[in-house]
C-alpha cells in the first residue's frame, strides 16, 4: 500500500505487528488495499522508532499479551468462542496478592491457559496457597514456573496437596524460593503419587540432606519425572547416596542436576556406581562440589562406560 505524505509537517507513522488482526479486505471500499482491522481492547508494546528526517518518524509497535483481561463479555454471557492466551508471562511484575488473586480467579475453569511464569514478584506463602487453590479447579494447566520467588516450607506444602491430584501440569518451577526440609518432604509425598509431572527444579533452595532423600526415596517409586534440578541446596554425601540409591532403581529420570553442593570423594563413587548400572539417565551434572581428584577419576570413567550418557559435566 502507497501513502503520500505532505514533505512539510510533521508526520509519524505506525508500523505494527499484531497477530489478532482482522483482513477485512472484502468488506471494505478499497479492495485494493488489504486493510487490517485491530480489535478493541489489543494490547501493544512499542518496541523502536525512527527519525527518518524531514518531519516523518516510524513508531515500530507489536502486540503483546495484556497482563489482565482488559474487555470482557458482559456478564453471564458464555462466548462460543474464546480470545484467552495459551501463555501468560509475568515475571518481574511486582504483583502483589491482589494479583494474584486475580490470576488464581482466572485459572479457575479456564480451558485456554497452558503456561504461567510468575518468576521474580515476591511471592509469599499466602499468594502460594492461593494459586493451588485455583490448581484444584483448574485441569489445563501444564507450566507453573515461580522460581525467584519467597516462598516458603507452607506455600509449597499447600502446591505439593494439590499436586497429589492434580493431572495436567507436567513442569514446575520452584528454583530460588525459601524452601527447606518440610518442604522436600511434601514434594516426596507428592511424587510416590503424581503420574504427570516430569520436570522439577527445585535448585537454590535449602532442603539439605535431609530433603534430598526424602526426593531419592519417592523417586523409587516414581515412574513419570524426566528431568530433576537440585543445584544450590547444600546437599552433601548422605544426600548422594540416596541419589545413587534411586538412579540404581529408577526408570524414568533422564536428566539431573546436582551443581554446586558440598558432595565429596565417598558420594562421588556411590554415584559413579550408580551411573555405570542406569539405563535411563542422559544428562548429569555433578560440577562445583567437594569432589577429590579420585573421586573425579571414578565418575569419568563410569561416564565413558555408560553408552546412554551423552551429557557430563563435572
């Protein structure tokens, strides 16, 4: 489409991407031109703009997803349809438990929404407990990411209850919360039971030894995780046996991360035990722990044994 404008104002023009558009070209007076319309209520993002000299500046928008419904039916009225995202991404928002609350009334009967990253806004136990609340009415959901967060043993004790249920959501994000023993333990339970998640990151937290393998343990039983993220917990040998335990029992678990622990030369060759009998592991990670230089020999020689382990890193 040609657009002339005068060369002596001031102009400025709008280069837009948007995907909800409407081509109403065959409804318009200029068949010619194919006209989009954009809907009430589109929410966009200006992303750059250009002088490009003579009075004419370029304003570059592109639509994004609102963090809130900004038009909704009037009430009582049921669309045939639905406009609600599949993703919400919110992180570094600073909600507060007002918004939560909103988002948590949202998730309840929706059939749209699949991922909800809350990473980075603070929140506490109570904002927690009331996203899983809205999880028990919710059977979508597949992506809960709160990683960055403050939330406590309570908070994930609460998601944990629900998780004993709860058949859609296949990844959580818990990585950089408070979370300590009590809270691994309510994971644990949640694990001997759940048939669907198959991520959990629990990195940066402080469940310790203890916490460790309470997860090992359930681990035995579980058939379903894939991928199991424990860097930054503080966990030393004890918490390596335990693991080398599960990895000689479990058939699931493909991936695991235990960076940046406190595991010396004695877990070391449990685990190096442990590696050269799985089956199913593909991914470890072992790097920024106590480990002696022979305690590294084992682990890189039962690595190069195990034919299924195609990423080490240590």
């Amino acid at each position: 489409m040609s657009i002339r404008y005068s060369k002596t104002h001031i102009r400025t023009l709008f280069s837009i991407e948007c995907e909800n558009g409407k081509c109403i070209k065959d409804y318009s007076c200029f068949q010619r031109e194919s006209e989009i319309l954009l809907m009430p209520s589109t929410y966009f993002q200006v992303i750059g703009h250009n002088d490009q000299g003579n009075g004419l500046h370029i304003v570059h928008l592109k639509e994004i997803q609102p963090p809130f419904t900004l038009l909704q039916p009037p009430q009582g009225l049921e669309l045939t349809y639905s406009t609600q995202p599949k993703e919400l991404i919110l992180k570094n928002q600073g909600l507060r438990i007002e918004n939560i609350s909103e988002i948590a009334q949202s998730l309840r009967g929706n059939k749209i929404l699949k991922i909800l990253d809350l990473g980075g806004n603070n929140i506490t136990n109570e904002s927690a407990q009331i996203l899983a609340e809205s999880l028990l009415e919710n059977g979508i959901l597949e992506l809960l990411n709160i990683d960055g967060n403050e939330v406590e043993d309570n908070g994930i004790q609460a998601i944990a209850k629900v998780l004993e249920v709860n058949q859609s959501l296949t990844t959580l994000g818990i990585m950089d919360n408070r979370i300590r023993k009590k809270g691994a333990i309510a994971l644990s339970e949640m694990l001997k039971v759940n048939k669907t998640l198959k991520l959990l990151n629990i990195g940066n937290n402080r469940i310790e030894n203890d916490g460790c393998i309470s997860i090992a343990e359930s681990l035995k039983i579980n058939n379903c995780l894939e991928t199991l993220g424990l860097p930054g917990n503080n966990i030393g040998d004890s918490g390596a046996y335990a693991l080398a335990e599960m990895l000689l029992m479990n058939k699931s678990l493909h991936f695991l991360n235990i960076d940046n622990n406190q595991i010396n030369e004695c877990g070391a060759r449990a685990l190096s035990e442990a590696i050269q009998v799985n089956n199913t592991l593909k991914n470890f990670y072992i790097q920024d722990n106590q480990i002696t230089d022979e305690g590294k020999t084992l682990l890189q020689q039962a690595a190069k044994s195990n034919r299924n382990l195609r990423v080490f890193k240590m």
